[in-house]
C-alpha cells in the first residue's frame, strides 16, 4: 500500500494528477510531510510545491473571507513577500495596481501581475475618463475611479490564490505574466456521498476617516489686509470697514479673538447687514464626511459525489461611502459544475455574473469637479451649513451657491448634481474537457470568455466652473477577451524515475471599443441627455483589438522522489508587433532538490530542506497600434486631428530574463516553516515613446531601447510557538527588498519617461532607478543651508531629484491565537525608504491652511525672516535678514514647483487588520441542525504611524487610467473600518 502510496505521489508530483492525500489511510504522517501543499501553476496544473523550482506562494480563502475588502485583492496586503497592492485613494472601488518584485518595465501601466481565474488569464484592462490629475485652470474634468475586472471577483467564491511571483514561475503564460501572476482557483463542490452543503456568510462594517491633514483654525480667511489704522481686518466684499478681503483663498488674515467683520448671510446670500462674530468652524471639512457602510450577504450551495460536484452562489453588496451620495451595488452570481461522464471523458464548466452599478462615485484629482480640491480651499471662518442650499434664490438647476470663488464649486453640488454613475456586466466563465486515453496519456481542452459591457453617464451641471453651461457624456465599453487552450499531456513512471511531458497551444483574442458621446453645453439646464446638446454631441470611437496564438511544452522529470527539473518553451505570434518580428520564442528551466532527502538529513529538528533555481527569458509584444500612425477624432464633427507620436513600423519584443534561487527549510515537526529567495531581472529592449523637437511634426517617437536590471530578496516565515487542543499561537512574517537599477538609456533620449501635473518628473539616467522623481528643489550654500534672495528662496536653474516612489524595503507580519473557541488575529505591515510628492500639501501650504504655517504670524506686522544665507556679490554667504510677510514666505517655500519642500517619507506601520471570532460548539449547533456557527468582529486600518502629512502614505494618483506611485494629486480620505460578520454552515 505504502508503495502505491508513494507512485501516486511522484505523479502527482508531476502536476497531471491531482491526489487526495488524506485518502491514503496507510501512509505515515512524515512520508507526507511537506509534500502535501498542492499549489496551481501555469495552464492551471495543479503541482506539489516540493516538487517546484520557483516560489509559489499559496493564499488561502480564509484570508478574504476574513478579511472583507471591496476589492478582494487588498486583502493580501501586507501577507506575501515581494507583493503590493497599491490604489490611488480615490473612492470605495478602489482599483488595484498589483506588482510583484519591483518594477520592471518603464512604462507604469506594464508593470501589473497577470490576474488568472481558474485557468483562463484576465484582460483586467481599466479605462480612464480620458482625464489628467491635474486640470487646475485648464477647463475639463477630473479622473473617476470605475474599477477595473479584479472589482468584479466576490472574495466569497476565492478557494485558494497561488502568487507565482517570477518569470519563471509563469513562463507558460506568455508576456503578459512576464511580471508575475496570481492564480486564482474559485470554490467548487467538497461534500461527501451527494450530501448537500449551504453556507450563508453576512457582514455588516462601518467605515470613517482614518487620518486627517493637521489644518489650523486660528486664524481665518484673508492676506494681512490692513485697515485705515493700520490693524489687520476682514471684509465680506466692500464694506465700512474696509475693501473686500473675501475673495481671497488663503487664510492668512485676523486671527480670531472675538472680533466683528461684514461677513457671508447666507440669508442674505450675500454680505451681512450687521458685523457677525470672526469665528472658525473647525467642522466645516470633516463635518462634510459621513460614517460610510457596507453590507453584504452571500449564500452558496454546493454537493458532490464520485461522479458529479456542483456549487452555485448570490452575493450582494451594498455600499454607500463616506462621502455623501457616492457608492455602489454589486451583485455576483457564480456556477461551478463538473461531471465524469464516462471513465475517460471529465467535463467541467464554471461560470460567473458579476453586475456593478453606482449612481455616483467620487472624483480625484486637482481639479474643481473633486471635494479634494473643495478641501484644499475651503477656509476657517466659512460655515459648512452656508454651502446647503446649493441654488441660489430662483435659480435652481441655473447657479449655485459658492460665495468665495468662482473657481471653487459648492460641496453639495459636486456631491449631488456633479453625478458619475456607471453600469457594469461582466461575465467570466471556462468549458473544460479532459479525456484519459489510458494511465499515460490524457488530453485537456479548455475555452473560457471574459465579456464586459459597460455604460458610464458624466453630468456636470450649469455654473461649474468648467462646464458654465453643463455637461453630458456617455460612454460605451466593450471589453470581450476569449482564449482556447488545447494541452496533451503524457507521464511514464520508470523505478526511481518520473517523467512527463505535455505541449499544447492556444488562441487568444481580446476585441475592445469604446464609444465616447460628449455634449459640451445644454440647452436646458438640468437635463441630462445627448439630444439636450447645445451642438451636435462629439462621438469619439476608441478600438484595440489585439490577437496572440501561442504554442508552448513542458517536460518534467524526478528522481527518486527528491530531485525536479522542469523545461519549458513557449512561441508566440502577436498582432501587436510587425510581420518580420511577430514570432518570438522564450524557455525556462527549474529544478529543486530534496537535500534533507538526499544527504538523509530528517530528524526531529530538521524535518524538510529544498534547495531551488530557475532561469527564464520572457519575450513581451507591445500595445495595439503602435506599428502605424492613425488620425483620431477631432471634436469638430466630420473632422479628424493628426498623431503627435510617430509610431514604430519596425518594433522588436521586449525581452525580460530571471534568474532565482532559494531554500526552504521545516523544522521542529513543520513547527517553524522558512523560505528565503534571491533573484534577478533584467529588462531590455522596451518600447519606449521618446522626445523629438517641435520641427519634425511630432512629439514623441516609439522606439526599442533601454535596459533594467532587478534584483531583490525574499524572507518569509511561519512558525507555531504554542500548540495545544485547547490553546494554540501562528505567527507568519515576510520581508521583501528591491533594489532597481537603469543599465542603458537610447542615444538621446533626455531621460523623462512621464509627469505628474507637470511638477514631478520621473526621469531614468543609467546608474538610477524606476520611480526617481525630479523637481525643483531648495538651492542651498556649501555648507547645506537654504539660499534666499530679497527674502524669498532662491530658484535653482534646473530640475534636480528628490527621491524614489518605490519604498526600499517592506515588511510585514500576522499572528493567529486560537483560545478553545475563540479565534483572535491581527496583521502589522509597513514599508521605509520611499517618497511622496503632495499637491494638496503645497496648495494649503501657500494658502496657510496647516499648522505648519503658524510660525511667524505673531511677529510685528506679520513678517518673517527665512532660516538662511543670501549671497554676496563675491560668491561669499552672510544670514539672511531681509524679512516678508508670511504669506509671501509660506507661498514661495511651498509653491508647486518646489518638489522637495513638498514631498515627504512615505514610511508606514499600520494594523493592517483585526479580528476576533467566536466558533459555537458542536453540542450546542448540531441540534440545530447547523454544521458551524461562527460570530465575528473585525477591524482594517484600525491604526497607522506614518509623518506623511496628508491623507495615507501609501498614496498614488489616477492620471486618466493609469495609477502612479509617488505622487498625491487630490487624493480622497482613507477609511478606518469596523464590522460584524455572521457565518452559518448547513
């Protein structure tokens, strides 16, 4: 038995069996140990990890079941070395930039792990609204987070993720996993002889602000006016007291000390027919924000029995966020059944509906359509109740109430009239067939779809700012990714040695349109279609299809159940890329020895030691249209705009080459698990769009060049200090550190890859790093301080850097106590060495909104003397002396330009997340007929250490679609979580 045992093993071990280990009454505890974590690797092969020469890190569906996020992903934050799951902050659907080990591609948007669901890759593209971060002063609008794919997967249906995190791990994937991929196995039927199954789970959570920037309220709205006798004064527009000081967004005026001023009557919706009281209203930011929820409730079904399994499961999720009139509803609908129709042929099939709907999410970004720019402006003696009425008298729907600005829209109206609503259907789903032609041979054909239709309404009334006469857009995406795999598969199992191997291919097509509608100006206020276009509405159709048909094999060998070696070897043939260079071809070899196995060194103390490596080279095609330059529509109807960027018609594959190696040890009785990793990735050959002068007729051309190099280590850890039946203590951690280096740039290239509001400039120079951000900076004398010039910084001549958006290190650590019936668990996590550029800082700054800028303001005529040297005629340095009002002096030390006055250690420890349950005991629910009753409470950053001064340091901005680290450009609050969970199992 013993020996059967073992020959299923080394099969298994192959990844073309999947076996049941428990089964195996006969075989010894330590044959198994180790050996028994099955983990799901490329193609969807289920693999032992003993046998892998790559890390393949597995996830349990506990971690999001437990950990309730509205996007699943978030719930690995801070669990798997080398991982990080970055959002832009900007609203509750919070789409996620996944990345594994650092970045490798110039391009920020190429740099995402692929997203694979039971086999079949996600498209997982998002689309932007077409909008930059920036906009202040230019007219348009502002960035919405929509979600992307990743949004449409219920944490519920998760069995198990399997992070591949290298190239080698996912080299059967093809280009789009050259940064790693995560496979994801949804929950199918577990039962025992047809029994039936129901799980009901509900949780109920409560979300507010969990940090806020340190506004001063001291003193109140002005820019040291002064009135005939020569004393600091407000006036609401011009009064007795004085001309009009209100119109003003700084808050350098009167301090308050129970002075009278003309102020904003909302009454009178103008100036006060009396002096009121100068007063702050220290509520008059947070008081706008809400406590938001979250409810959810799923239930699932599920049976199995030799032959046939099924599950099935509903999901709802109703969410209303912090910020007034913004949320969502999602609905999940998921199907999972398989059936041996005969002893040969296994047909399975899963299959998933997901609809998102909101009425209103929030919007990011500088610009006058974001509460974040609200926020940036809004002044300590305006009363938030002043802005409620929204309409001015006998003008509804026609001009709203903002009394300070133009420029600065009502609160209320971009929470209830400035509507971003969006209607999301998305359906995933596979066919799989699997046919054993005998004990060695067996065929595997699988077809899935991932078919997303999507409508999204923008409505900006009359009087925003931008928009004087309104705004109407609708947009129509079509997103439809199919894929086929065929896959033979052979294994033959020779005394001591296991071989197998299989080849297949595949087809993969992805077809996208977008339909953009837009009306600029209505002709009747507050009607909100395109026929109610003060012109003909402007359609812009955005395609991007793109085809890759790949052939691929894999041949894997054992001996004696203690060494592993894998080769694999994959061909693409991509649309994306020219005739002559469409075909590219890319292998990987892994192997992993069993060294406690072979050097016989099992004990107590030392139960299990791998040794692995890997190598792999990954070729990577480019984005649709790149080859060929094309004319786009032009909001003139009938007319198109010339390209600006001079596409490639020659473009080469980017090739991206790994190389890892580790160990992994288990000790004291698997009491003390251990993994450690080394790697590098070189990246070459990207394609890259680059600078050409004005007088070529372009702006940029796409090119191949540029070299990056990788290279990083891993630690992980899980040990079991207590053990007992009635007490028992887990502990995990993991570290993770990438250091990345520019090895070559292109023949004249000036080194800027992309910028943030056209302030922060990420730029590559070879012996640099991905993420370095340039700026303007403080000029300073030899010595270090700051040089000043008639009281003001002096301007250095050029952009100099300022620091890295990429942390140097990460960390994190999760603990587990299980008290008899009490489960209680919490995880840290955190990150050093990173920096972060913030535009809401600079502007409150200069306004002299924060605490920050107190100093000063008591000095005799509000004036200040900057900390520094000016220098003298002859190159020599002498203090400065030369004093300014403090206006002029925190609006030049932090103006825009400054980058390095405005970025700040975007260091962190945060309590990741909490959670304390109550299991019922078997006595007490059987009678009920419930096989577990499980009561919970929970918490997510429920605490966070950081300097970072604004709103989360784990900050990024939503440029358009793209998410980019190291800048905070209008970023939304970051909500603190509590909630109450209830699980029933039938």
């Amino acid at each position: 038995m013993r020996k059967e045992t073992q020959k299923l093993l080394v099969l298994s071990l192959l990844g073309l069996v999947s076996v049941n280990l428990a089964a195996q009454q006969k075989a010894k505890k330590d044959t198994v140990k180790g050996i028994d974590e099955v983990v799901v690797t490329a193609l969807g092969i289920k693999r032992h990890d003993k046998a892998l020469g790559y890390v393949a890190e597995k996830v349990g569906s506990d971690t999001f079941e437990e950990t309730q996020n509205n996007n699943w992903a978030q719930s690995m934050e801070g669990k798997v070395a080398g991982l990080k799951v970055q959002t832009a902050g900007a609203g509750p659907l919070g789409t996620a930039r996944i990345t594994l080990r650092g970045e490798k591609s110039i391009m920020m948007d190429h740099n995402y792990a692929l997203i694979v669901v039971d086999g079949v890759p996600m498209g997982n593209s998002t689309t932007g609204s077409d909008t930059p971060a920036y906009g202040a002063g230019s007219g348009g609008d502002v960035p919405i987070d929509m979600g992307n794919g990743l949004n449409s997967i219920n944490p519920d249906d998760i069995e198990s993720v399997t992070v591949l995190k290298g190239a080698s791990a996912a080299a059967l994937y093809g280009s789009r996993a050259a940064n790693g991929a995560l496979m994801i196995t949804t929950k199918s039927g577990k039962t025992k002889n047809g029994k039936l199954k129901v799980t009901f789970n509900s949780y109920s959570s409560f979300d507010t602000v969990l940090k806020w920037p340190d506004w001063q309220y001291e003193y109140g709205q002005g820019t040291l006016a002064k009135n005939k006798a020569g004393e600091f004064y407000y006036s609401y527009g011009l009064s007795a007291d004085g001309v009009n000081t209100g119109g003003t967004s700084s808050a350098f005026g009167p301090k308050f000390a129970g002075q009278y001023y003309f102020q904003y009557d909302p009454t009178q919706q103008g100036q006060s027919l009396e002096r009121k009281l100068w007063r702050p209203y220290e509520d008059n930011i947070k008081g706008f924000w809400r406590t938001g929820s979250t409810y959810s409730n799923s239930i699932s079904v599920e049976s199995s029995n030799e032959k046939t399994s099924f599950r099935t499961s509903l999901t709802y999720l109703n969410n209303e966020w912090m910020m007034p009139n913004t949320g969502f509803d999602r609905f999940n609908f998921a199907l999972s059944f398989a059936h041996q129709l005969t002893k040969k042929l296994k047909i399975s099939t899963k299959f998933s509906y997901n609809t998102t709907t909101s009425d209103n999410l929030p919007a990011t970004g500088y610009n006058n359509q974001s509460i974040s720019y609200f926020m940036i402006f809004q002044n300590p003696n305006v009363d938030l109740e002043w802005y409620k009425p929204v309409w001015k008298y006998g003008q509804e729907q026609v001009d709203q109430i903002h009394p300070f600005s133009s420029y600065i829209d009502n609160p209320y109206l971009i929470a209830y009239e400035m509507l971003n609503g969006v209607k999301k259907k998305t359906i995933t789903g596979n066919i799989t067939a699997d046919y054993q032609f005998n004990s060695n041979f067996s065929l595997m054909l699988r077809s899935g779809i991932e078919i997303l239709n999507e409508k999204r309404t923008t409505r900006r009334p009359w009087s925003s700012a931008n928009y004087l006469k309104g705004y109407y857009r609708e947009q129509m995406i079509k997103n439809h990714e199919y894929n086929n795999d065929l896959l033979f598969s052979y294994k033959i199992d020779m005394n001591k040695f296991s071989l197998s191997a299989s080849a297949g291919g595949s087809m993969r097509y992805n077809e996208y349109v977008m339909n953009d509608y837009q009306a600029i100006g209505l002709k009747t206020a507050g009607e909100y279609s395109l026929t109610n276009a003060l012109s003909i509405p402007v359609k812009y159709p955005v395609p991007r299809d793109k085809e890759v048909n790949s052939v691929y094999g894999l041949f894997t060998a054992g001996y004696d159940n203690k060494i592993f070696v894998d080769i694999t070897g994959r061909n693409d043939w991509s649309s994306t890329l020219p005739k002559a260079n469409r075909s590219f071809f890319y292998p990987s070899v892994s192997t992993s020895f069993i060294l406690s196995d072979i050097f016989n060194l099992k004990s107590n103390q030392l139960n299990f030691w791998k040794l692995r490596g890997s190598w792999a080279k990954v070729g990577i095609d480019s984005d649709p249209y790149l080859l060929d330059n094309y004319y786009t529509a032009s909001n003139i109807t009938g007319s198109v705009i010339s390209p600006t960027t001079f596409n490639n018609p020659t473009l080469k594959p980017e090739k991206n080459t790994n190389i890892e190696a580790g160990m992994d040890f288990s000790l004291f009785k698997s009491r003390l698990n251990f993994n450690f990793t080394a790697y590098q990735n070189v990246s070459e050959n990207q394609i890259i769009p680059v600078s050409l002068p004005f007088e070529s007729g372009f702006s940029k051309r796409v090119i191949n060049a540029g070299k990056i190099r990788n290279r990083g280590l891993e630690l992980s850890m899980d040990a079991y200090p207590v053990k007992s039946k009635n007490f028992s203590w887990k502990i995990g951690g993991n570290w993770s550190t990438n250091e990345n280096r520019v090895m070559s740039v292109p023949d004249g290239f000036d080194g800027i890859v992309s910028n943030v509001g056209g302030v922060v400039f990420y730029k590559m120079e070879v012996g640099g790093s991905l993420g370095d951000m340039y700026g303007y900076k403080l000029l300073r004398s030899p010595d270090g301080k700051v040089v000043y010039r008639d009281g003001l910084t002096e301007i250095p001549a050029g952009i100099e850097k300022v620091g890295n958006a990429f942390p140097k290190w990460r960390a994190g650590l999760q603990n587990d106590f299980k008290i008899k019936n009490f489960t209680i668990s919490f995880s840290f996590d955190g990150q050093y060495g990173g920096i972060a550029y913030s535009q809401s800082h600079h502007k409150m700054s200069e306004q002299g909104k924060l605490t920050s800028t107190l100093p000063g303001r008591e000095n005799p005529g509000g004036m200040i003397i900057g900390d520094g040297v000016t220098q003298n005629p002859d190159g020599s340095y002498s203090p400065n002396t030369k004093a300014v009002t403090v206006s002029s002096y925190y609006g030049d030390y932090y103006r825009r330009a400054n980058v390095e006055t405005n970025s700040f250690s975007t260091d962190f420890i945060k309590l990741r997340d909490a959670r304390i349950s109550y299991s019922f005991s078997k006595e007490i629910i059987q009678p009920l007929g419930l096989e577990d009753l499980t009561l919970a409470i929970f918490g997510k950053n429920l605490w966070m250490w950081t300097k970072f001064p604004m709103f989360d340091p784990e900050v990024a901005t939503l440029d358009n679609a793209t998410i980019t680290p190291g800048v905070e450009m209008g970023q939304l609050p970051t909500a603190r979580t509590v909630g109450f969970q209830l699980n029933l199992k039938f």
